[in-house]
C-alpha cells in the first residue's frame, strides 16, 4: 500500500517541479541536494528524472578537461576569468558540459592568435608570435599607429618644455655620441 501512494506521489509532480528539478540537477546540484530541496528522497527525485528528463548532461572537472584536451589548466582558468565559457560550480570545483569540451579548442584557437598579424602564437608568447615580438623589440615606434605617434610627439614636446635642462643634456649626449660614431668609420683603427 506504501509503495502504491509513493508511485501514486511520484505521478503526481506538477510539471514545473519538473522542469525545475531538471534545470537544477543540469546546474549540478546532487539528488540529495535536491530532495532536500523538494522534500522527497533522492530515490524519487532519480525516478522522476529517469522518467521526465530527456537527456543526463555530464560534467567534467576542470582538471579532467584540460588532461582530456592537453591543454594547461591556466588556459581553461584565462577562459573562465575572461568570461568567454561559463563553466559550474555547484561544489569546489569547476565542471564543464560535454558542449563546452567540444567548444574549447576553437576558443583557445581564437585566443592564441597573434594581436599584429592574426597568425597562431606559440605557446609562452602573450600578446604576439615570434616574428611580430622580435620586430616589436627592434622597431618600437615603427609599429605604432598614426594616432599612437601623434600622442608620443605630443606627450615629447611637452616634456620638452617641462624639462629643458634635462632635455638639453639628452640632446647633447645624443649628438656627442653620433658624433663619435661617425668619426670610428670615418677614421677606422689600422693595426700594427
């Protein structure tokens, strides 16, 4: 007679508790959880969603996903933080949708590309590829924009007239120093 009322209680689930058990357990939250939640056991919530619930999605840890792919898990985090894939955390620990797996290599792809040229950037690079950070590292100001040089100048010429002693000192050292260069090739040293 019991187990007549229980299935009896089970069928009798307005369809939203349903569909909230279901968002719920989607989220994370564990049969127990949720019938604390509901005020039933987790044996009858695992029945009602057995019979209600299209499809279980399973969840990943973070550490899992990133051994799974051979990604590091600071790449997963940069994801996270950056709010570009929203994983759970129902416990201490973050878990992501077999979906969300699929969708990390094109996202870490697109994450990777280089800032100048748009190609893949090696791994330990942050901003640019090999060959853009080596021509960042010899041309600095070649690589700036239009708007970019018209703020440098301007910031110069302000400190400029802020700082005349110390620029006249630089100019000077930069002339001296110009000067000597050209007189080395001018005069090359001739052993003996």
């Amino acid at each position: 007679m019991k187990k007549t009322l229980e299935h009896a209680r089970i069928n009798r689930i307005s369809p939203a508790t349903v569909e909230l058990l279901i968002h719920e357990r989607n989220k994370g939250k564990s049969l127990r959880r949720l019938g604390q939640m509901f005020g039933i056991s987790h044996e009858q919530v695992r029945q009602i969603l057995a019979k209600h619930s299209p499809t279980r999605v399973t969840f990943l840890a973070e550490r899992t996903v990133a051994v799974k792919l051979g990604y590091p898990v600071t790449w997963l985090i940069k994801l996270r933080k950056e709010g570009i894939i929203n994983p759970t955390k129902p416990g201490g620990h973050w878990l992501y949708s077999e979906e969300q797996v699929r969708q990390i290599p094109s996202l870490i792809t697109e994450m990777r590309r280089c800032d100048r040229c748009g190609e893949l950037r090696p791994q330990g690079y942050h901003r640019f590829c090999r060959e853009c950070s080596q021509y960042r590292k010899k041309h600095h100001y070649r690589i700036l924009s239009p708007e970019e040089k018209a703020k440098h100048r301007e910031k110069s010429l302000a400190w400029r007239k802020a700082n005349p002693e110390k620029w006249e000192k630089i100019s000077s050292r930069a002339q001296r120093k110009d000067r000597g260069k050209r007189e080395l090739f001018r005069y090359p040293k001739i052993p003996i």
